[in-house]
C-alpha cells in the first residue's frame, strides 16, 4: 500500500489540455474498449456532438411517490422526444416507458433505505446482469458513497456491476452520492470522482462545484453533472451552461425538468445548451418564447 506521507498535494491538471488517449471515438476514455461497449455508449452520447441530455426519473426507489412523478405512465413519453437517456429504475421502465422509442437507458441497479431511514448510505445491487441484458440498458447506474460509512459496500457493488459489465459489454455508471455529512467541495469531488473512475467505470456522474474544469480534467472518463435541487429555470439553465463550459460530458436533470411548470419546454432548453452551443441566456429566452 502506498505511503500517504510525503504525497504532494495535485495542482497541474492541464485544464484545457485535449484529453491524449481519445482515439477516434467521440467519449472520452472508451478508445480501448469493445465495440459492444462503444455502441452502448454512442446510445448515450450523441455521436455528434459528444454530449448527453439525461432525464433522471428514478428518484422512487428510496423516494416513493415524487412531486412532478405522480404518474410516470402520463409524463414520461412528453419528454422522451427531448432527451437523449432515460434513467430510471426497472419497474419503472417495464411499467411506463413505450419500448417503440430511440432513447438510451441508464438503469439503476443499486438500491437501499427509503427516505424513512436517515441513513441512505447502505445499499445493494438489486438488480442482475441478465435482468440488464433483457432490458437491453445501455449503461448501470450504481450509487458510490466515498467518504461514508458505507464506502466499503458501495466500492464492493460497484465492482459487482462493473465485473458483470466488462462480461457482457455494458457500461457502467457510477454515481457520486453526497450525503448530509459529506462535503461538497472540488477536493472531494476531485477524491470521488478519480476514485470512481480508477475503478472502471465507464461514465461518472458528480455535482458542480468550484474548480470543476479540474475535476473534468483530472477524471479519465466522462462526467455528466446532476441537476440536484429544483432551480428556477433561469438557474438551471444556468448550471448547465457553465458545466457544459468546464467540460462536462453531459447533464442529468430530474426535478428541474418534471418539476419545471412546463417540462417538456425544459427539456428542450437545456437540450440546446448541451447539444447546440446555446448561452444560458439564449436558452432560457427560448424556453419563455416557448411557454408565452
């Protein structure tokens, strides 16, 4: 095991540096993986532009019923058209989600306490290779507490799941949980996300914070960046313009699309700060001319 003493404190990350190992494959870090792999992924990132629009829905396996989510069979297909990637759970995607539809599915797999347990850190894989396999996801989602005290579990799922993907060619995701204890700083993050990513992950799923074009350059795989709380949509325009600036792969936005009064509007904002170079002003300009 290394010795921590006498460790130098990182500082030269190239920010702005091209990513040196890119191949001729639009994500970053996959130039060495199989084509499996590579398809699933372009499933993900549109093979254009490099970046993603996720539409997170699968708050219900520790949340229940969720505010803007009350009938997943009536929302879901409104904004199907505007989203790249559905991430949800597998009840979820076998119960509401038209399967005549061309999004990539980001399945969560992980899955621990409900709200009612104050300790949302202890989780398991729920969810097998071959369920994945049949559901036909283009990625698994699995939570990662670093830093928590289920760190050891969730390191131990996450290898699980990114053992069974390298088998069967399926990508994994693995998503930087922040606790009520946990800092969310740019050295925790650079910490987590690194970590996650040493752990062969094929995509990496954070929050922003300061510095976080040096966490982009520091992690060797893409980072799509939750949306978090509900924004005003002028906010979370906003956030997705300056991470989509600092070099994120993509977004994941959940509450700030369906709990948006008009998400389907939403959806379609955020889509053109990703995919079409629009400024968080420009964007949010096109969402009011939309609703007015």
């Amino acid at each position: 095991m290394a010795d921590k003493d006498g460790l130098k404190v990182a500082k030269d990350y190239h920010v702005g540096t091209p990513f040196a190992n890119q191949g001729d494959f639009q994500v970053k870090g996959a130039n060495g993986l199989s084509w499996g792999m590579k398809r699933r992924l372009s499933n993900i990132f549109d093979p254009k532009t490099g970046k993603t629009v996720m539409f997170a829905f699968d708050h219900g396996y520790f949340m229940g019923s969720t505010a803007g989510l009350e009938r997943l069979d009536l929302i879901i297909p409104t904004l199907m058209p505007y989203v790249d990637v559905l991430m949800c759970t597998r009840g979820a995607l076998r119960t509401c989600v038209p399967a005549a539809n061309k999004c990539g599915v980001a399945l969560r797999v992980s899955s621990g306490s409900s709200m009612l347990n104050d300790d949302l850190s202890h989780e398991v894989v729920a969810v097998d290779i071959e369920d994945a396999i049949r559901l036909d996801a283009d990625c698994m989602a699995v939570q990662t507490f670093i830093g928590a005290d289920g760190q050891l579990e969730s390191i131990d799922n996450l290898s699980q799941v990114i053992n069974a993907g390298m088998t069967y060619g399926i990508p994994t995701l693995g998503v930087v949980a922040v606790g009520k204890d946990m800092e969310r700083t740019d050295r925790y993050f650079k910490l987590a996300t690194r970590i996650v990513a040493e752990m062969g992950v094929q995509i990496v799923k954070t929050y922003n914070c300061e510095h976080f074009d040096e966490i982009v350059a520091a992690c060797p795989v893409p980072i799509v960046v939750a949306g978090g709380k509900k924004l005003p949509e002028a906010e979370a325009l906003t956030l997705a313009y300056d991470v989509i600036q600092n070099g994120a792969a993509g977004v994941d936005m959940g509450r700030n699309i369906f709990q948006s009064t008009h998400p389907a509007e939403m959806a379609q904002a955020v889509r053109k700060v990703v995919h079409e170079g629009y400024t968080d002003k420009e964007a949010f300009e096109y969402f009011q001319d939309m609703i007015h």
